[in-house]
C-alpha cells in the first residue's frame, strides 16, 4: 500500500479508510513491516501470551496503515468458540507487547497493534457444511 493520504491543493489530509489496498498498490517498505511485526509478534507470543493447553492460537494476516500509525493483527483461534476468550486475553497483555515492540523495533514509528478475530476458517467450515448438504 502506497502511502494512503491523499493530499488536496490545500495540502490538508482527506479521509481515507484504513487499508485502501484497492485504490493503491502496498509498497514494499510496508510488506517488510508486516512481516518483521509478525516475526517479533510470535516471539512475544511464545514469551508473554498463556493461553490455555486446548486452545491453538496462530497469528495470520497482519496490516499496516500506510501512516504506519495502527497495525491490524488477525489472530485465528481453535476451537473457534474460544475466539473471544482469548481476544480478551490478548487485550489484557497488549500494553506489554506493545511496550516491547517499541524498545525493539527500529523505526521511524512503532505502529499500536490491534488484535482482530480472523474467522475466515470457521466461514470456510461453514460453507463446506452448507454445500454437504445440499449435496445429499
């Protein structure tokens, strides 16, 4: 995503949304970041983060604002219905994380990690459901 702000002949900031990757490619600065957040993201996860011995917690897609002030984690969560447990728990070590983040990371700006639920896979099992059916 190149950068997103769209700046108008008075030189103000328009509003964008958060990820405009359809109107502008992702540059490649922004793909690194991505990438190194989710390299030191798993390493905290193995540090900070207890979850429960029957919950599986992965860190799939993580998003980068161009203003590089936010970045959205989507964590996948098995079973699914301990998907909001562990969001909560998440949020309750998410200062801690980010505090880290901060000291680790070399760059201009450190971006505040948002966890969101990806729930893609429990869409996927849905459909997978709903065409077994119609298949009998």
């Amino acid at each position: 995503m190149t950068l997103a702000i769209i700046w108008k002949s008075t030189m103000k900031k328009s509003a964008v949304s958060m990820f405009p990757e359809e109107r502008a490619p992702r540059s490649r600065r922004l793909f690194q970041l991505d990438s190194l957040l989710q390299h030191e993201l798993g390493i905290l996860f193995k540090k900070i983060v207890e979850t429960p011995a029957d919950v599986l917690v992965s860190i799939g897609q993580i998003r980068v604002t161009a203003d590089l002030e936010q970045a959205q984690v989507k964590i996948s969560v098995l079973p699914f219905e301990r998907g909001k447990e562990i969001l909560k728990l998440l949020e309750q070590v998410r200062p801690e994380m980010q505090q880290v983040l901060n000291g680790r990371l070399k760059t201009y700006r450190v971006p505040k990690i948002r966890f969101v639920l990806d729930n893609t896979e429990e869409q996927a099992g849905r459909i997978e459901h709903l065409l077994d059916s119609l298949s009998k």
